[in-house]
C-alpha cells in the first residue's frame, strides 16, 4: 500500500509543478512573450482580418499549452517513477546480498 501511495504523490507533485510553471507562462510577460497579454498586444498592430483570426485561435491556444503540460507532467512523472523503482529494487536487493 504505502509503494502506491508513493507513486501517486510523484504524479501528483510532477503534474502540480508543470501546471505552475505553465500558469507563470501564461499569465506573466517573460522572455518567451508566451504569455496571453503579450499575444493580444502584438495582435493590436495587425489589420481586422488577421487580429480576429489570432483572437479566434487564442483559446485553442490556451487549450494546447494546458493538455501539453498534462502530456509533459505525466511523461515525467513516469520517468521519475521508472527511477525511484529501480533505485527501491537496487536498494533492496544489495541489502538482501549483505544479509
């Protein structure tokens, strides 16, 4: 019981992570101008045609980078699952070699 409850805490970690870093992305203006106000900013200086159609797929966006950071945040959460496995099993096995 306590393996599974350690395994879920990973993914529950991992994901927690990836979801704030990708809220700081969204929200905040950085360096990657990956943000929502940097993109309707730069949108203000196009003509109507082209603004309404980035406005348009703005929530298509939005939507793109929350599922990726699922996807991300689950595919790490693995890899570090894999890790913690094999280093438990490693442990374990030196320790019933010593015994």
């Amino acid at each position: 019981m306590k393996k599974y409850l350690h395994i879920d805490m990973v993914t529950g970690i991992t994901l927690i992570v990836v979801f704030f870093c990708t809220y700081t992305l969204l929200l905040q203006d950085n360096f990657l101008h990956t943000s929502i106000s940097s993109i309707i900013i730069k949108a203000r200086h196009l003509e109507l045609k082209p603004h309404l159609i980035v406005l348009g797929f703005l929530p298509i966006y939005i939507s793109v980078v929350i599922f990726g950071s699922v996807l991300l945040g689950i595919y790490l959460s693995s890899i570090i699952k894999y890790a913690l496995n094999f280093s438990i099993k490693k442990f374990s096995f030196v320790q019933r070699k010593q015994c």
